[in-house]
C-alpha cells in the first residue's frame, strides 16, 4: 500500500530528476556513435539484467512474472515509448521545442488523477503546475519553426510521459520497489524489441564505458522515480518534473559550456517557486492530517 509522506517522495523525485538529467547529459556526449533508438533499447535491457542479478536471489522466478501483468506492461511501454517520441520528435523540430512539448507532461497527470487516481485536485496546485509550465517555456523560449509533425510528436511524448506518472502511483505498492524496478525494465525492453531491430548499426568498442555508465544511472534514476510514487500522489510529485529543466541548464553549462541568459534564470526561478509551494502546501497538510488524526 502507498504511504503518505509528501516530503519523502519528493525529496526521492528531485534526486530521480536529476539523475535522470545527468544521464541525458552522458547521452548526448556519445550519441554520434549509438543511435537513439537503440540505446533505448539497451537501456531498458541493460537495467533489466542488471536488476535480474539483483532480485533474483531474493524473489527468484517473480522477477519474470510481473504483477499484475498488464498494469506492468503498459508502464514500461508508456515510459519507452514516451522517451523514443521525445528522441523521434528531435528529428523535425529543436531541442528546446521537443522538450517544452514533452514537459506537457504534468498536466496530463492533473487532467487524469481525479478520474483515475481519486485524487483530489485543488485550484492551488493546479496554479502551481501552472506556472512552472510558464518557467519551463520561459527557459526554453521555443520558437516553434520545425515541421509540424514534430509537435504532434512533442506533444505525444509528454501525454505518454505523464500517464506513466499515472501508471507509477496506480501501480505503487502493487509489489516490492525493487521487482517494480525490475519489471518496468523487462516490460519496457518487450515493447521495444520489434522495433528497434529496425534501427539498429553497428556500436563501436569505444561506447561500451558509455552504455554501461547509461544503465547505471538508468537504474538509480528509474529506481528512485518508481520508489517516490509509493510515497506521495502523483499529482505532487509530477510538477517535479520540471525541476529536470534546471538540472539540464546546469549539466549543460558546466559539462558543455552552455552558459544561461537572463531568460533561463527568470524560469528556474519560477519553477523553483512553483515546486517549494507544492511541498511547503504537502506538508501543511500532512500536518493536519495528522492532527485530525490523533483527536
């Protein structure tokens, strides 16, 4: 069953962000030499072979059935197909249009939870979501120039990405974190594998560091983001989302020199504002329920 402690599951996202941040950043430096499709497809098996050696010792045959297993494949297929749209849509429109696109995902998670979730929604965190969208579009200033396609694309990643935030908290406490871990992988890998055969090339020795460092942070990012949803609701912690803009201008300024404008830092502020809100809100009431509680 989920526990309700708002500020550890959002402390788990943040950490999951920015992880997961730090292995976009990795992912661009080798991209030349592994196309994107298929390092998806590594990824995901990657993580799942290593999780294998993990779990198996503790839940032995389980970890190759999944529970239940149709919630467990639709996670991983939504959370491999949400990252290939997001890598397809770069292929017609610029980086900071596909990522604002794909940062629709929050609001998807507040537009779904009170139907599928039964989570209660209030105009507070709606505004809060709100204007971290603002801060993130404010970053990115997207100039919207690419083909049209892109955007349908962009704007299909981020609807994905947020039902596999849905996914995550309708899934959590189904099974222990680490098979939840393990399967996301494995379901994801099987939703993968008939395509990515069709984009496959040859991978150089050289990149064989880069995809083992790739599956590391893969499955300490996907780990700790699967772990947060058993913590809090999906409606506060997806917001957090947004928090992976800050940790990529980082990432790009001190890795990639990319050095940010006046523009960047008005946004950051935003979503940092938007963020400490929902969890200074979380905490108030966690509070009160906790008092209500003990009379």
């Amino acid at each position: 069953m989920p526990h309700h402690k708002p500020l550890l599951g959002i402390t788990l996202m943040l950490v999951a962000v920015a992880t997961l941040a730090s292995k976009d950043g990795l992912a661009k430096s080798f991209l030349d030499q592994v196309g994107p499709v298929q390092m998806i497809w590594i990824q995901f098996v990657g993580t799942f072979a290593f999780m294998a050696v993990v779990t198996i010792p503790k839940y032995g045959w389980r970890v190759f059935c999944p529970t239940p297993i149709g919630g467990q494949f639709v996670r991983g297929a939504l959370n491999s197909t949400a990252i290939a749209s997001l890598y397809w849509s770069l292929t017609y429109i610029p980086l900071a249009d596909a990522t604002a696109m794909f940062m629709f995902a929050p609001a998807v998670v507040t537009l779904l939870s009170p139907v599928m979730l039964g989570e209660r929604i209030g105009i507070r965190r709606i505004v809060a979501i709100a204007i971290g969208f603002v801060g993130v579009v404010t970053i990115l200033k997207p100039g919207f120039s690419g083909d049209p396609i892109g955007y349908y694309i962009g704007l299909l990643s981020g609807i994905l990405m947020g039902c596999y935030f849905v996914a995550n908290r309708k899934l959590a406490g189904a099974q222990p974190p680490l098979l939840s871990i393990t399967h996301n992988a494995l379901m994801g890998a099987i939703a993968l594998t008939p395509f990515f055969q069709f984009f496959w090339q040859p991978i150089p020795a050289t990149a064989a560091p880069y995809l083992c460092s790739l599956i590391a942070f893969a499955v300490v990012g996907q780990g700790l983001l699967i772990t947060s949803f058993n913590y809090a609701p999906a409606v506060v912690l997806s917001p957090y989302a947004y928090a992976f803009i800050v940790f990529a201008t980082l990432i790009g300024y001190f890795v990639f020199g990319d050095i940010p404008d006046a523009f960047t830092w008005i946004g950051m502020g935003l979503i940092l504002t938007s963020g400490v809100f929902i969890a200074f809100r979380e905490i108030q009431l966690a509070k009160i329920t906790a008092q209500s509680g003990t009379q």
